[in-house]
C-alpha cells in the first residue's frame, strides 16, 4: 500500500519501476476473459474483443500522449476489462470501460447488451475516458489538473478521475471521495499487480 502525495520519495514507484505494456497487458487477459461473468454482465470477453481493447489503447494513447500502460490500469480498476460493463450512475452516468463522465461508448445501455461489443464501441469508451467528453474531464485534463512533471502525476491524476478535483489533495492520496485505495491500487496495477486482493484497505469515502 502507497501513502502520501505520490512522489518517488514518498515511496511510489518510479516510471522506471513500471512493466512494459505487453506484458501489462497479458497478464490481465485471465481477468478480462472472466470480469463479465463474474459480475453478470453478459457473456465474457471474446478474443476479439480483447484485441480490441489492446488496440484502441495502443492508438488513443498515441494521439493523446497518454501512457498506454496508464490507461490501461485505469481500464483494469474500473471494468476488470469488461466491455459489456454496466454504466453506474451517482451523481452522473458513467459508462464503458473506463466508467467515464457521461460519455457515448457502451455495450450495455440501459440493460441493452451488445454481443458482440463492436470494436468502434470499444475504442470511443478509451477515447472517451482518456481525452474527455463534453460534459466531463478524462485522463488527459486530470493529468493537467494534477500540476506535477514527475511520475506523481499518474497517481494524482488517478486519485483526481475517481474523486474528482474538488475534493482533491495533492498531499494525502488516501483521502477526498470514493475509493480511497484507487491511487495505490493502480500504481501496484503498474508495477504488475493484476489479481487477488488488494493491499490497501483504506475503504470508500
């Protein structure tokens, strides 16, 4: 479990400490081929499906300049990699694979499940949580938001697109809204963690 503002001295890993995309990527195959089921979402990711989402990773992340390793952690703490994923709904509707702020990519809409979840579906809920969408910020304006040049700005940005800005603070990642561990959960997802419980027990807020 990380503590603190996210930075190397305060014992979050370092960008050299996180594992290359593919193998990121691989490991968390197993949890994407079972995360609908599990969850009763419909059926589980096919093969293709999962091609798809590695794909539309790999391109957002290109014309976004967001690290595709990043994105894909962030995929992995919202859905487990589910592309028929349910759209919550607090004080806002948030669907697809990154559970993003009202956007337009779904493959369950209203209970309305897509099966096969069209790769055209599958790449606007990447873009649709990694650039933004009209009516709310992605990883793109959390990045900017979290105001650091160094490797906390990943684990900032994260706590910010769980929480929001509002209630943000750059020096405690542990505190503000929702899920507490959300920080620390994805910088272990970018170090390799991908299955089994996690090590933060700081609960919701």
């Amino acid at each position: 479990m990380y503590s603190g503002n996210g930075t190397v001295a305060a014992g979050w890993p370092a960008q050299n400490q996180w594992i290359d995309f593919d193998t990121m990527f691989t490991a968390n195959i197993p949890i994407m081929k079972q995360s609908c089921g599990n969850n009763g979402w419909g059926a589980n990711d096919s093969d293709d499906e999962i091609a798809a989402i590695k794909a539309a990773i790999k391109k957002v992340s290109a014309s976004s300049g967001v690290d595709a390793r990043f994105i894909l952690a962030i995929v992995m703490q919202e859905s487990n990699g589910c592309v028929r994923v349910v759209t919550t709904s607090w004080s806002v509707q948030n669907p697809g694979l990154m559970q993003d702020h009202a956007g337009t990519g779904t493959c369950n809409s209203g209970g309305v499940i897509q099966d096969p979840c069209p790769s055209s579906e599958i790449e606007q809920m990447i873009v649709d949580g990694t650039t933004g969408t009209t009516s709310g910020d992605g990883l793109v304006q959390c990045l900017s938001q979290a105001a650091a040049s160094d490797v906390s700005q990943y684990y900032r940005a994260a706590r910010i697109y769980n929480g929001g800005y509002s209630g943000f603070k750059a020096d405690d990642l542990g505190t503000g809204c929702c899920t507490l561990c959300y920080a620390s959960d994805v910088a272990n997802r970018l170090t390799g963690w991908s299955s089994g419980v996690s090590g933060c027990h700081l609960g919701t807020a």
